[in-house]
C-alpha cells in the first residue's frame, strides 16, 4: 500500500457510513421512479406490473386542472423567494441601526423562534388568529370598521396568506446571514463617509447595499432551484377543498392522487416531471451562483 493510500485511508472510512446512507435513503428510492411507466398494481409490485409505456404521462395532461396547479405552484413559490429576499434585507438593516445591544438581541431572538416550530403547530396558532369569528386578525379589522376576512376559506386571499405566513417563519432566519454579511463591511467605510458629508441613507445606498449584495445575490440564485416546492406542509396543514382553486400545488395533487385516489404511476408521473425540471433549476442557479457570486461547491 502506498503511502498515499496510507494517509487517506482513515478518511475513506469516515466517509463509508455517509455513503452507505446516501445510497440507501437517497439512491434506493430512486428505483421506484419504473412505477411512472406501468399500470403499477401493489400486489404484483414493480416487476409484475404491466408496462404501459408513456401512458402516465399522457393522462396527466387530460387531468383538468393540471396546468392551474402548475400555475399556483410557480405562483406562490415565486412569490415566497421574493418576499423573503426583501423582508429580512430591510429588516436587518433596520435593526442593523439599532444601538441597544440588549434590545437588539431581544428583537433577533424572536424573530428566529417560528423558525423552529413545525407547520403543524404554525398551522394551529393560524387558524386562530385568522378566524373570520373570534380570530385577533379579524377583530382588528372589525376594530377599524372594516369587514372580516376567512383567509383561509377565501380562494382570493389564500396564497397570499400563505406566502405571507411562510415570510413571517423563516425571514428571521434570513435576518441573522444578512446580520452576518454586515458586520463583514469595513468600517472605515463609513468613518471616510462620515468625514465627507454623508448622512445615514448615502451611507446605506453607496455602503451597506453593496456590502450585502453578494449575499443577496447568492441567496436569491440559490432559491431558484426552490421554484417548484411551494411547501408541501405549509399548504397541505392549512387548505381545504374550497381553496383547491389557487391553493393547490403539484405536492398536494401528487399526495390526493397517489395516497388518496391510489394512482400510483400517475403519482410518481407527476413527481418525475416535478423531479426534472427541479433537477434543471438547480444546475442553472449553481450556474449563475458561480457566475454572479463566485460561489460554488466543487
């Protein structure tokens, strides 16, 4: 054994339990993707199945709202990566100005909290404040003379109830790695602004804004390959059938389709073609996360 092999050896076998695992929980289930190209029957299981070929794919075109689902699927995905790219910028920077360290960390602490419940509870604490009845949202409405709203039964409101509500979990996530990327702008920066007249908005324009922009840059190419996953538990805890009209994602109509209705090569149909287009996003915003951020893995 060479000496080389000698010095790699032990990292190799670091590396085997990773491995292992990736290719049984990772790779394994990949395997089941045969199940789009046949009539697939549970008793007979995949190798007893009759092959149907492209017939899958061809009947998830004469599903009828198949390209509305699509449509309410980039919609609010879409939505989600813009907002949550602006909301924690601008609220770092607000609490970037702010001087009283101990109130500064009070704010950034609970800001992060709804980043650690799951949807499930998330969901619960929604439904109640958002009650068109007794729900604190609509009482304030009501307290301002204005009609109460059912967000979470209305088909017009509900996306932007869940692109709202999906903002207020994660943007204090957001808020700490744009925190992060200002404390790494030098601080003479603003001493020389300061000497030359600039007040706090010329400071944020010609300082701050490009000090953070590479962040920002790689977070928002970074999310592109995200365009297709709208949040399965977000939206499948909180809709209903009488948002299924612009509440419905290509994860719900997977999940009703398989588990529910018990189409199984339809379902995974779906899920290939989801699979696909993901897979492509991703490799063209490591692309662009390369091209306008240096950023890149390998």
């Amino acid at each position: 054994m060479s000496r080389q092999w000698r010095l790699e050896l032990p990292l190799l076998i670091m590396l085997l339990p990773g491995t292992i695992l990736v290719l049984i929980y990772s790779y394994g289930p990949m395997l089941g993707i045969v199940i789009a190209f046949e009539k697939f029957i549970p008793s007979k299981g995949m190798f007893g199945s009759k092959w149907i070929g492209l017939d899958n794919f061809r009947q998830l075109l004469d599903i009828p709202n198949f390209f509305q689902v699509f449509w309410n699927t980039v919609f609010i995905a879409v939505m989600k990566i813009i907002a949550g790219l602006i909301v924690p910028m601008v609220f770092a920077l607000l609490l970037n100005e702010v001087r009283h360290t101990l109130f500064k960390r009070g704010i950034q602490t609970l800001v992060y909290l709804p980043h650690f419940l799951s949807w499930v509870i998330l969901s619960g604490i929604l439904i109640d404040i958002l009650s068109p009845n007794d729900g604190f949202v609509n009482n304030l409405l009501k307290t301002f003379g204005m009609e109460p709203v059912f967000f979470l039964g209305d088909p017009h409101w509900f996306p932007y109830t869940l692109i709202i509500s999906d903002v207020w979990k994660e943007f204090g996530f957001g808020t700490i790695i744009y925190l992060a990327a200002l404390t790494g702008i030098d601080p003479t920066l603003y001493e020389a602004a300061v000497m030359d007249g600039a007040g706090r908005w010329r400071q944020t324009f010609h300082i701050t804004l490009p000090g953070i922009r590479s962040v920002a840059v790689l977070l928002t190419v970074l999310s592109l390959g995200n365009v297709l996953n709208a949040g399965f538990d977000q939206v499948f805890n909180l809709y209903s059938p009488v948002v299924y009209e612009t509440g419905d994602i290509i994860d719900t109509l997977v999940y009703r389709t398989g588990l529910i209705d018990a189409q199984y090569g339809l379902a995974t149909a779906v899920g290939l073609i989801k699979s696909v287009i993901s897979f492509t996003l991703i490799v063209l915003s490591y692309r662009l996360a390369y091209r306008f951020a240096n950023y890149r893995i390998f």
